[in-house]
C-alpha cells in the first residue's frame, strides 16, 4: 500500500512539473557581438547564456527567435515573441509599454569615431555639427534627441553598417552602449576608437507585455535573475565574454 502511495505522488510530481513548464519565445537580432551572435550556424553570445541559464532556473523550454533589431519591439507587441534578449535599455517611453525584469546589465552610451579622430570629439557638446549614426530600433538617438545641442546634431539612423561606415568617414561617429564599442574594436579589423567617457547610465532588462501572462512571465523570470545574481552565475557568464562583471552597477 506504501508502495502505490509512493508512485502515486512521484506520478502526480511529475505531471505537475510538465503541465507547468512553459515554451517561452525569446527575441533577439543575432547580429550584435558579443551579446547574441551566429558564428558556424550556432547562436551564441552572452544573451543566450544569461537566458538559458534562467531556463534552467525556472524549468522552462526555450526557443530562440531572431530578426532584424528594429522589428523586436514590434513582435513583442504583437505576441510573437514572449520577451526581447537584445540589450534593451529601460526608458521611460518604453516603461510605459511593457513590464521590465530588474537590470541585468549596467552600461553607458559610448561615442566611437574613426581612428585618429579621437579629439575631435572628446564630450558631446563637440557633437554639434557632426554626423552621428544611430543602429534603427535602438534608444541612441532617443538620448542623443535629449542633449542640449541635439538641434545640432545630424543623427542618422541604420539597419546595419554604423562602424563601416564611420571607419569610411561617411559619418563623423556612431553611439552605442560601451561595452559592445569596446568589444567591437577589439575585434574587428576597422580603424575605430573610443572618444571621450560613456555620456549616460545604461540599464539594459528584458521587457514584457503588461498583461496577465506577461506580468507572471516578468516575475518568473525575475526571481530567477535574482538567483543567479546571488549565485554568481550571472558574474560567471559576464567574466566569460567581458573579462568583467557588467552585471552589477558600479
């Protein structure tokens, strides 16, 4: 009799456990090294581990969906997608849209111009006049709108090409978040630089519809954000693409 009650429960564990575990949908662009990538057909980068190690944590089934940056906000609204792994940055447009986790990454925007043009841009009032290259889709040129000499700024936005195009000098500089520029010119073979200090404080969360299911989702995947903070996972899998902790404000 012990016996029947014993396989009894293990039975129902079971079938609570699979009848809860979800598929979840996970936006991102594939195209943003080092944070979501495909080199030999595989979809890499520190994305993917970050949500994947939350799948482990919540016992969720993932399936990665990726597509041009500028079209994720957009499936995400329209349900296609159940989140957006791609660095999005909280603003307060985009607060008033969706549900964000806590952040997960601590960053700041980053002027990058070609090599050798360092001083011409050393702050962002030498802004002013210049070309500035946007990535479409992205909150740059939101922020760049909000400086006091955004008038005077020539912001152009792209689909890709924002780093050839500045090694070219067809655009004076581009922004984007430090650690990506940073990374990038490590990397790649086009004469870039860093010009001057990070402008802004960037806090980059993954988003959720606000309704129901999308606030449970939000607060699912939280807790587990919080697990791997105080872990160290998260740490582990910034240290293994950055050689640093970007997961933690300074």
């Amino acid at each position: 009799m012990k016996k029947q009650i014993a396989i009894t429960a293990l039975t129902l564990a079971t079938a609570f456990g699979t009848a809860h575990a979800e598929t979840i949908n996970v936006g991102m662009s594939g195209g943003y090294f080092p944070f979501t990538f495909v080199k030999l057909d595989e979809l890499q980068g520190f994305e993917v581990d970050v949500i994947n190690a939350i799948a482990e944590e919540t016992g969720d089934e993932v399936n990665f969906v990726t597509m041009s940056f500028s079209g994720l906000i957009g499936a995400l609204e329209s349900g296609r997608i159940d989140t957006i792994a791609n660095q999005i940055t909280i603003t307060p447009e985009r607060e008033q849209k969706f549900a964000f986790s806590q952040p997960y990454v601590y960053d700041g925007a980053q002027v990058v111009v070609k090599r050798g043009n360092e001083d011409t841009i050393k702050n962002t009032s030498d802004l002013s006049g210049k070309s500035v290259a946007v990535n479409l889709g992205s909150n740059f040129e939101e922020l760049l709108n909000t400086l006091p000499n955004a008038s005077e700024i020539e912001i152009r936005t792209y689909e890709s090409n924002i780093a050839q195009d500045t090694a070219l000098g067809r655009v004076d500089a581009f922004v984007m978040d430090r650690v990506s520029s940073a990374q990038l010119i490590s990397e790649s073979p086009l004469p870039l630089a860093l010009a001057g200090s990070p402008f802004s404080e960037i806090r980059n969360a993954l988003p959720f519809r606000t309704d129901e299911n999308g606030i449970a989702l939000r607060d699912k995947f939280d807790a587990a954000l919080t697990t791997l903070k105080e872990d160290g996972t998260l740490s582990e899998i910034s240290n293994k693409w950055f050689g640093t902790d970007i997961t933690v404000a300074e």
